[in-house]
C-alpha cells in the first residue's frame, strides 16, 4: 500500500509525520485564517468540483480524499497555482482515512459523487457504500451536516437510497438537480451534456442518536467488552447465515 500523502498549498507531508486523529485546523493554520466550517469530497478524481468550490467559498476548509496518485498529483499543483489555502487533499484509501485518521464531527457536507460502481457481484465488497462503510462516512458529519450523493450508475444509486432510507438517523431527500448553484464534477458534466439519467440524493443528520446503521452488526468482528450470548433463537440464524 502506498504511503497516505498530505498536501496544503502544495507542501507536501507523509502521515506518519503527523498525529492522528489529524487536526485539521493546524493543518490550515499554518497559511490561512483559522475556519469554522469543513466539507469534504470522497474521490475527487480530477478535482474540477473540489477546486471550484474551495475557490468560491474561501472561509471554509476542505478536505479532498483521491486514492489515485496521478489526480491527486493534478489537484495538488492546481490548488498550489491558485493559491488556494483553504484545502487539505489526502492521496490514499477512503475507508481507511474514514476510520483511522480523520476526527469525528468536524464537516457540515461530505460530496460523494459518481463513486466507482463495481458492477460485477464479487466485487461488490469493494464499493463505498455499504452499512458499515456508510457510519464511517457519517461519523464525519456533525449533527445538521449533510451527505450528498450521485450516480449514473442506476442499480447502485437505488441500494445505496434504500441503504439511506433505512439509516434511523438520516432525513432523506432526492434532488433533480442538485448543482444548482454548485460547480458540476467532471463526469456530473459529462452525463448531463450526454443526457444521462443520474439519482442524487442528500441525507441530513436529523438525530444525534442511533448513529449506527441497523444492518451494520454483521460487520462488528471486534468489541472492548466481550458481549453477551445471543438467545437460541439469534444463533440459529447467525449459525445457519454463516
Ligand atoms: C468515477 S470517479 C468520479 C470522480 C469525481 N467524483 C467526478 O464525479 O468526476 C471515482 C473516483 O473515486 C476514486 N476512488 C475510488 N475508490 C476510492 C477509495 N476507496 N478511496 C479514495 N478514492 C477512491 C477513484 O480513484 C476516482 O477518482
């Protein structure tokens, strides 16, 4: 696995030089006023949204997360050319970063738009949302703070709106259009101009309980305390669900 890389107005550190859960306000200290509010955007690609938004909102932070080398290199040099200080970009795993590196509660928006939708069944697994995989996502979010989500890719959109749905603490809304005043990521660009059908949604954190997604359990392989034995009944289906 590569090293998590760290870029802020193109000076570059390697996570092991810093202490996690990252501070990101320290982070940004360094070269700009200190901000209140942070959005993030999951897979950022080639940053045409990150970018425009960071440099149309230059009182609030953002935190782009690109497993890909070469985007992130791209995004790196073209926010150090615009001088633009208010953006933190990490090149590595998004699930990753979600669950071991980043503080909880600090973002008003996470971005999710038009994530890889691995098509074939055995790879499934490798997609971003999932219900374990969505808490981490969640878990960046303060209460009020909002995920928007897209997708061309219509079977993937509709599970990951009924993943949403079925969330206790999410309020959820569908969108026509949700880039009204907003820049368009590049492939939300290139499908619009192709006439695609895309499914947007945004799901607001309406309750500061209940923050784990009911379907989540399954994926709990490690606990502090060593929980309590299931009734028969329990067993037998997790027994015979393997
Ligand atoms: C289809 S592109 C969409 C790019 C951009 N959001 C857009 O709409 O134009 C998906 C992006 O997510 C990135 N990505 C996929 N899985 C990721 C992961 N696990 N962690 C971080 N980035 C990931 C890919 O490298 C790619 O740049």
């Amino acid at each position: 696995m590569l090293p998590v890389r760290i870029a802020v107005a193109g000076r570059e550190q390697l996570l092991a030089e810093l202490d996690v859960p990252l501070e990101l306000p320290d982070l940004l200290a360094q070269v700009t006023e200190p901000v209140r509010d942070w959005e993030v955007e999951i897979g950022f690609g080639k940053g045409r949204f990150l970018l425009e938004q960071a440099r149309a909102n230059p009182a609030c932070g953002f935190l782009g997360i690109e497993v890909v080398s070469k985007y992130y290199r791209h995004v790196r040099d073209r926010a150090a050319g615009d001088h633009l200080d208010n953006l933190v970009l990490l090149r590595g795993e998004a699930r990753y970063l979600l669950a071991a590196v980043l503080p909880a509660s600090f973002a008003r928006s996470v971005h999710v738009y038009f994530p890889d939708p691995w098509p074939k069944s055995r790879h499934h697994e490798r997609r971003l949302f999932d219900p374990e995989s969505l808490d981490l996502v969640l878990r960046l979010l303060h209460p009020g703070g909002v995920l928007s989500f897209a997708t061309d890719f219509l079977d993937y959109g509709k599970l990951v709106g009924e993943l949403l749905r079925a969330h206790p603490a999410l309020k959820v809304e569908t969108a026509a259009d949700l880039w009204g005043g907003r820049a368009r990521t590049h492939y939300e660009d290139k499908y619009h101009r192709e006439g695609r059908e895309i499914l947007r949604f945004e799901a607001r954190v309406a309750s500061c309980e209940n923050l784990f997604h009911p379907l989540g359990g399954r994926g709990v392989v490690a606990a502090t305390t060593k929980p309590p034995e299931p009734p028969e009944s329990v067993s037998r289906i997790v027994k015979s669900d393997g």
